[in-house]
C-alpha cells in the first residue's frame, strides 16, 4: 500500500479528519479562483474604480453580518445536535432561523434601498454609487441564503459534498465578476457578484434538496411550533446583537 493510499484510508476513517480534509479543499480552492477573479477584475477596473466595487461589496457584506451569517453556527450546532436524538425539533429550529434571517434581511434590504442616496453622498462621498448600492439589495437575498445552506450541510457533516459545491460555485464569480466589468464597469461587476451569490444558492440548494429526500429528512417544517421563539431568543438573537455591534466596525 502506498503512502498516499494510506493517507486517504486515514482521512476516510476518520470524521474529523475527512471533515477537516474537505473543509480545507473547498475553501482553499474556492478562495483560489476569487482571488484570481478580484486581481483580474482590479486591472480590469484601475485603482478607483476597483474601490468603488471593493466599497459596495464591503457594504453588501456588512449587511449580510448583522442579517445572519453567524447565524450558520448556531445552525450547524442546531443540526448536530438534534438531527438523530430529536428531528422534530431540528426541523423547527432550522426552519425559525431560516425564516428568522429572510425578515431581517428584508427589513435591511428595504433601509438600504431608500437609503442608498443619503449613504453613497454622506458616508461614502461617492454619488455616483448610488446605483450600485441600490443593486447590491438584491446580492443580499441570495448572499444571506447559501451560507445557510452551507451551515446545513456542515450541520449533516457532509463536507466532500460541500467542498465540491464551493470550488464549482467559486468558478462564476471567477468568470462572471471580471468578464462583466470589461463593459460595464462597477455596476457590471457587482452584476457578476449577484450571478454567482445566484449560482452557489441554486447549486446548494439543489443539492440539498437531493440529498434530504434521499436520506429521508424533514428539514423545514411550518405550522404552529416554528412560533416558539424560546430557543431563538437563546441563541440566534445574542448572536444577531452581537453581529450588529461588531459588523460596522470591521466595515
């Protein structure tokens, strides 16, 4: 037996190891083809117009931290923890968050629209973002939405799963970002970013659904125990307070 045969009957052996093994592969290629993406797309844009976009996207993560993204943990430990001892109330922790994070992000997405004009001119001192800003809203419905997915299946423990899914979606943003900026510029980028926040959410979410159906799981449930809201205020609140206070800082 070889030494690489040995090294990957040790990682398939182990969970902690194949969790760790994946976990590194998807993330290191995924940040692999963003990073190519973003140099291609700074030359493309030159230095002032690559701060606009770096600017808006910095915003769009902004919001993105205060709507939910640490949220992810509190799923995954959800998920861990009651996926075999409690399904039921798996399901219905999942479910409270997910819907949990789409209304703050909608409440968020509505400030930040109307808002737009008085952040791109007052704070940014970049009119011309205006648009941009008011673009970047959609990037939020989506941008908020597949790291839930990639919390659930880290909750499942399927990370080769995910570590696919994650080189495969980075792949877009490696394509879309740069190539749309060659004619649109910042607006064209963000579009680029929009496409592949699109993409990893329909590719995870796809894949997701294959794979609770084949294993026979109930993920969501709605009905009248998703307003119970005392494991909510538990966890997932602290953690959105947490993030509202943090995130702008970072910003």
């Amino acid at each position: 037996m070889s030494w690489f045969e040995k090294i990957k009957n040790k990682i398939n052996a182990s969970r902690l190891l194949s969790g760790v093994f994946w976990t590194l592969l998807g993330n290191g290629f995924s940040r692999l083809f963003m990073m190519i993406g973003t140099i291609w797309c700074a030359n493309i844009l030159g230095v002032e117009k690559y701060g606009e976009f770096g600017i808006t996207r910095s915003t769009i993560n902004l919001i993105l931290t205060i709507a939910g993204l640490n949220i992810g943990a509190v799923l995954t430990k959800y998920i861990s923890e009651f996926r075999e001892k409690d399904k039921n109330k798996c399901a219905q922790l999942v479910t409270q968050n997910y819907v949990f994070v789409l209304l703050i992000t909608l409440i968020l997405a509505i400030v930040v629209y109307f808002a737009a004009p008085i952040l791109s001119t007052t704070i940014l001192k970049s009119p011309q973002l205006n648009e941009e800003i008011q673009l970047s809203v959609a990037v939020l419905f989506f941008g908020v939405i597949f790291p839930l997915n990639e919390a659930v299946f880290r909750g499942f423990e399927w990370f080769k799963a995910l570590g696919v899914l994650q080189a495969i979606g980075s792949v877009s943003f490696l394509i879309f970002v740069p190539l749309l900026s060659i004619n649109y510029g910042v607006y064209g980028a963000i579009i680029g970013y929009l496409i592949f926040t699109v993409f990893m959410t329909f590719i995870t979410t796809f894949y997701l659904y294959i794979k609770l159906k084949k294993e026979n799981v109930k993920l969501f449930v709605f009905d009248s125990t998703i307003f119970h809201f005392s494991q909510l205020s538990k966890m997932s609140v602290p953690v959105l307070l947490a993030a509202i206070i943090e995130a702008p800082f970072f910003w």
